[in-house]
C-alpha cells in the first residue's frame, strides 16, 4: 500500500527537476519551501515568504529546511520569524515576539519560504537578474506554490513587475511588501 506523498517529497522532486531543466542552478540549487511540514500544516495561518534570491556569494548548494530547521540564525530570518510570529498571533505587542527565543524558533518553522532565483546572490540584488529568474522560472514558481499552498504570501520583492510576472494584475499595487491572500481573497 502506498502513502500519499508529502509536500516535502513533491517539493523535492520538482526541485530535482528544477536543477534538470536550469543548467545554471546545477551545484548552485539553493532549496527553499516548507521548513517543517508538521509546523507548517498545524499553523493557524499557512505563511508563505516569497523573496528574491538567497545572500550566499559563494555559490554553493544548501538548503533553508536545513539552516531554519533548529533555531532562527542571522538578522534576516529574525526579521520573517517575527512577521511569521505576528501573522500568526495576531499581530501580538512587539515584546511579546521577542520575549522568547522559542517564539521566533517555532515561527520560522512553521512558515514556507520561496526564493524567485534559486542560485545564491549578494546582499543587494541585482533587479534586472531577478526579473530574469522570475520570467525563467514562472510556472516551476507556480508550482511550487501550487504544493505549499498558503494562506497567506508574503512578497519581498519590492517591484511590481516582479508580483505582476507572477501573479498579474490580482492585487492592484505595488507596494514594496505585499501582503495577500494566496486564494485571491
């Protein structure tokens, strides 16, 4: 008898066939998608962080279930711990997010997180790269939130063409940060 798959095992694969179908991602494939799966499906509200690309100037391969799958490290996670933490606590006084560790630990795991270019960038991203990348990736980008399937995605990108590539012309704005429902509510 077989189980049905998990979105971990259906993320894996499309990540698989991501690197295929992408020559330049081979050995520079950064995965990205459901932290924790367990967290991520109990969560009150399925966060998904849609961002530009990863800060990883050296190019290697590693994975954000991997990184995020024990604690919160480095300021930027810190930063989506927090929203994650207030988006799914109802936007509680800020120090209440902070007056434990184990809040912002629990809450980076609980949340899906999605980068449009999957090879690691810089610090500052270059927007016509990632104009690139989302033109280039759009429907495995679908797809992979056609898996995770959130309640709630959050994009980082700070451009309207970018949501616009994606998404159209759905929400109207574009605003740096976009908050919308994924069911288009």
């Amino acid at each position: 008898m077989t189980h049905p798959r998990t979105k971990t095992e259906l993320l894996d694969d499309l990540f698989n066939r991501w690197t295929d179908q992408v020559p330049e991602y081979r050995g520079h494939f950064i995965r990205d998608g459901i932290i924790d799966e367990t967290r991520f499906d109990r969560a009150k509200r399925k966060v998904l962080f849609m961002m530009k690309e990863p800060n990883n100037p050296k190019q290697n391969e590693w994975s954000f279930r991997d990184l995020w799958k024990n604690r919160v490290v480095y300021r930027f996670s810190f930063r989506l711990a927090e929203w994650a933490y207030g988006i799914q606590h109802e936007f509680p006084p800020y120090a209440e997010v902070r007056s434990s560790r184990k809040n912002l630990d629990d809450a980076i795991r609980s949340v899906a997180l999605v980068n449009i270019k999957k090879s690691g960038g810089k610090s500052s991203s270059n927007h016509n790269e990632i104009k690139h990348h989302c033109e280039m990736n759009k429907e495995l980008l679908l797809d992979e939130i056609k898996i995770i399937k959130p309640d709630v995605i959050l994009l980082g990108t700070g451009s309207g063409v970018i949501r616009r590539t994606l998404f159209g012309r759905s929400t109207g704005v574009a605003w740096s940060m976009i908050l919308f429902s994924a069911s288009g509510k």
